[in-house]
C-alpha cells in the first residue's frame, strides 16, 4: 500500500515535470463564444493609431489616421469558432486586445486610460479596418474601481 502510494506521487511530479500547463488547468478559465452571445470583460481602454484607406499601410506615405479604442486585458481569452459562420469560424486563443465597437453617439475616447467593464458580443476581424483579431460591439460600457481592477480579464460574476 505505502509503495502503491510512493508510486502514484512519483507518477503525478513526473506528469507535472513534463506537461507543466496541466497543474495551471483547473484555473483556466473557459473560452467564450462568438454572437449573438453577450460577454462582460475587464480591462484598461487604450486608443491606438493605424494606418487607413486608401491602402492600409502607412499614415506618412498618405493613408488616412485611423484612431480605434481597444480593450487591454490582463488575462488573455480564448474565442471558440463556429464552423457554421463565415466570420466567425475562427478560434481565437490568447488574446489580450479587443477592439471596441461603439453604438453610434458613443466616444470612447472618454474611457482612454480607464479601467472598465465592457459588455457586448464578440466578432472576428473580417476587414481592413481591424486591427485585432478580436472586436466587441460595445452594449454597455462601466468603469470600476480604482486605477486598476483586481482582476482585469473575465467578469466572473458573468
């Protein structure tokens, strides 16, 4: 009994050894789905500046500014595909950028440098004017305590 015992301690450190990221599992947290579904994320919102029509590629040889809010999370997500939808046939894993959809009327050049609470479906990229892999349409948008939230990532009371 106590060798039985020795053995399946001695088994369990040499699975650990080798496939470290197992013992990190029951902390994972699960991937999300693509919309209709609605997600909440936390995170900061930084505004970034990418190059525009007409070719996507340089502001200074021409192409127009474009200035897009993302969300930078602390904890990267992970996206499940949909193998049904041209757009969102696509699984994502460890991202750490969102671009923010806003509704029309909505600036979220107000929220820069803020940390917040962002509730909306997720999309794939699917144009030129994406510049992540992954986009929120904004539904609601909320900032929370402090410079920075406890745990930025997955709202787990979601």
């Amino acid at each position: 009994m106590i060798m039985n015992l020795l053995m399946k301690r001695v088994f369990f450190t040499v699975v650990m050894l080798l496939f470290p990221s197992w013992s990190s599992l029951s902390n994972a947290q699960p991937c999300l789905r693509y919309e209709p579904a609605v997600v909440q994320l936390l995170g900061q919102v930084v505004l970034r500046t990418f190059p525009g029509p007409p070719d996507y590629e340089s502001i200074r040889r021409g192409d127009r500014a474009e200035t897009q809010a993302l969300l930078k999370l602390d904890q990267a997500i992970c996206v499940l595909g949909d193998p049904k939808d041209e757009i969102n046939s696509e699984a994502e894993r460890d991202q750490r950028l969102v671009t923010l959809v806003p509704p029309s009327g909505m600036n979220l050049a107000n929220y820069a440098g803020a940390q917040v609470r962002v509730e909306g479906p997720l999309f794939h990229a699917h144009t030129a004017h994406h510049h992540t892999s992954l986009l929120l349409r904004v539904t609601r948008i909320t900032r929370v305590g402090g410079p920075r939230a406890k745990k930025p990532g997955i709202d787990p009371s979601r």
